[in-house]
C-alpha cells in the first residue's frame, strides 16, 4: 500500500473536459485499465481531484502494478493511492518499493533505464515486456510517464 506519484500533465487523455465528475472520472479510468485486459472485477476506483484510489483485490503482484501505471498514466491524475491486495502470491519476493517504479525524464530510452536499474542496457526487454500493453514499441515512452521495473530473475 502506499502512493505513487505522477506528473499531472502527462499521459493517456481520456477526460474529455476538466467539469468531468470524479464518478465519471472512476469510470473512465476502470474502462482505460480494461482496454489493456486487465480484469478489473474486484477492483474498486475511485478519483479525488487529482488522485485516484484502489481498493480491492488483484491476482498477482505483477497485474497490480500495471494497474496502478495504468491508472496514473492519465492527463490530469498526479497520484495514485494503492490499497490493492494480492491474493495470489507470486513465488518470487517482489522489489523494494523505491525499485518497483521509474518516472521517464527527458532523455530516457529503455536501453538507458535497464543500465541504470539493472546494470546492463541489454535487458531493456524486461521493463518492455513488464509494461506490455501499455507500452506497444519500446522507442516509444515519453516524459513523466511511470513504468514499472520487474526483478531480475
């Protein structure tokens, strides 16, 4: 559980107008989350201004932080609050918190992150494939977008 921040201005534009309500806001993202096949059913979405929150319960720890990416991933949501249980364990520990994230500055490309999280630019295919459907090409992540960062196994 914690909350994971977000650049505001950055990310998937799915609120068509700033006066949307934030049920309407909850609504839009759970139907942004499912467009990449998540199943959604035991999670509960609820927006806050700027932030979103979920609650409930997810299958694996891997789904749960595509989820919280996904959902902070958007234009005009700059935190999000996770309250998401796993409730199926994976058999491998998960990262530290502060190595499970990794915001996009300028400049970056996945080669570059995979150095600097992993030590060698040659498994940039570990965060690609951690973020699919998120991400569809691996030269295509911008600023300010979140990524999550598996372990290396």
């Amino acid at each position: 559980m914690g909350l994971i921040s977000f650049i505001k201005n950055a990310g998937a534009k799915i609120f068509k107008s700033e006066e949307k309500r934030e049920e309407a806001k909850a609504g839009l993202i759970v139907e942004h989350i499912k467009k990449f096949g998540f199943d959604v059913s035991k999670v509960n979405v609820t927006v806050d201004d700027e932030k979103v929150i979920l609650t409930g319960s997810v299958d694996t720890q891997s789904n749960k932080n595509k989820i919280i990416v996904t959902a902070g991933n958007v234009e005009g949501i700059s935190a999000v609050e996770d309250h998401l249980i796993v409730t199926v364990p994976e058999p491998v520990a998960p990262p530290a918190p502060e190595k499970q994230f990794y915001t996009v500055r300028k400049g970056d490309y996945l080669s570059k992150i995979a150095k600097e999280v992993y030590g060698d630019a040659k498994k940039y295919n570990i965060i690609f494939e951690a973020n699919k459907p998120m991400l569809t090409d691996p030269d295509l992540i911008y600023p300010g977008q979140v990524l999550v960062i598996p372990p290396v196994k």
